[in-house]
C-alpha cells in the first residue's frame, strides 16, 4: 500500500520519518493542500479543525484517515475513511511509536485494515475506538498525560517553597507510575490518606493554604478522590510519610 502524509506538523513528520524507516511505500509529505495523487493511503496529520478542508482536496480513490483522536470520521465526507489516533506524547520530533499503543477505527473492513497496518509498520499495538465512545477516550488520554504533568507542577511549586528541586520528585513520580501500572490503582496508591493519618493531612494542607493557597482546592480533591479509590480496603498499606 502507497501512502502519503499530508501534514508537516511534529507528528506527521515523525509518522513519516518512521515509516520510512520501516521500508514502506510513502510518498512524499504533502502540505494541506495535497491532493493525494498516487497514494493508495493519505492519512491527514492537520489540526482537527482543519480535517474536513484537508480531505476535500484529496482526489476520488486513496482512502483518508486522520490521525485525531477525538473527530469523527465523518469528518473526512462521504468517502472511505479510517483514524489512526497514536497514544504518545508528541513533545518532541522523535516521537517512539515502537510498542505504544494507537486507538483505529474505519468506516469499512478495508478502510480498518488500513489503519491497524500502518500501526503495525509503526511496531504499535492497537484498541478499536468508535466515534460515540471517542469523547471518553480522549478525556482518558488528556488525564493520563496533561493532567499528570499539571499535578507534577503543582508539586513541584510546592516543594520549591522547602527548597526541595524537582529532580528530588521525579524517581518518586516514576515509581508511583510504574506501581499503577505493575499493580493497579488501589494496590499502588500509598501516603496518609491511605493510612488514615489526618494529623498530617491537616498539616500539609495548612502548608499549602499559608505557601500556595491556589493549591488548596486542588489537594481537597484528591484527597477525597483518594479515599473514594482505597473504598473499604482500610488503612492497610505503608505510604510515604
């Protein structure tokens, strides 16, 4: 199968570069206005707003995918069409799709195959992620990757006010990550609230109200997210004090 990027963004450069790699038939990249001439595949690395005016310009024939993880695939009209959304972080060009995961969808088996094919060139695993349910996908991703990084923020502002660097923080972050993904949710979580300690629940937030008032609200919240995620299991395991 011929494909064609259309897009010279950081992802559809990476996608390309990583293709290439790969050994598959790509044509060069194409800027928005691209009509896809030759390409068996034109897979559209545009912003979401730019998909439908993207896919209009591609010639009858090559079916259109998009890389969003959000937009419908009606948004590329009435033709074959298929989604190839990568679940990676896109911070940089080198973009590591080598055993990450992509959501694909097609609005036929062929248009499907398409899109689990380019993954698999990629090296990425794939999940079928329809248009209803893509709304809830893509806020899934948004927590587990923006939100993360706004927490680790967050902390990282606080800590700073003790004069603790951010490097003090990471490997603390990268094991609770790692715990999450070992062991689940409820295993992982760890600290006072699991512990049932409110003496030093009630001090950290009174820190936090006297050196980052706006953080107040925010640790309330997880708070109470906490113990809405340990439920019944007590205070059984050991936390970081």
């Amino acid at each position: 199968m011929r494909m064609q990027i259309v897009g010279a963004g950081r992802m559809g450069r990476a996608i390309d570069r990583a293709l290439r790699d790969a050994g598959a038939d790509v044509l060069p990249i194409g800027g928005r206005g691209a009509d896809g001439a030759g390409a068996d595949l034109v897979l559209l690395a545009v912003p979401d707003a730019a998909i439908p005016d993207a896919a209009a310009r591609v010639a009858p024939g090559p079916i259109v995918g998009h890389l969003s993880g959000i937009t419908s695939l009606g948004a590329v009209g009435a033709r074959e069409s298929c989604s190839l959304h990568p679940l990676l972080s896109a911070a940089d060009d080198a973009a590591r799709f080598d055993g990450a995961w992509a959501a694909v969808d097609g609005s036929t088996a062929a248009a499907l195959d398409a899109a689990t094919g380019v993954a698999a060139r990629l090296g990425m695993r794939t999940f079928r992620v329809r248009d209803e349910d893509r709304a809830a996908y893509h806020a899934s991703a948004s927590i587990a990757a923006n939100f993360l990084v706004v927490l680790e923020a967050t902390a990282e502002r606080i800590a700073a006010t003790a004069g603790v660097p951010r490097e003090a923080l990471a490997p603390l972050a990268r094991g609770a990550l790692a715990n999450w993904e070992r062991l689940g949710p409820t295993a992982a979580l760890t600290g006072p609230v699991v512990r049932g300690d409110l003496a030093t629940i009630e001090l950290q937030r009174e820190a936090l109200v006297e050196r980052d008032a706006a953080s107040a609200a925010l640790y309330d919240a997880m708070v109470e997210a906490s113990r809405a995620l340990i439920g019944s299991r007590g205070a059984t395991a050991e936390g970081v004090g």
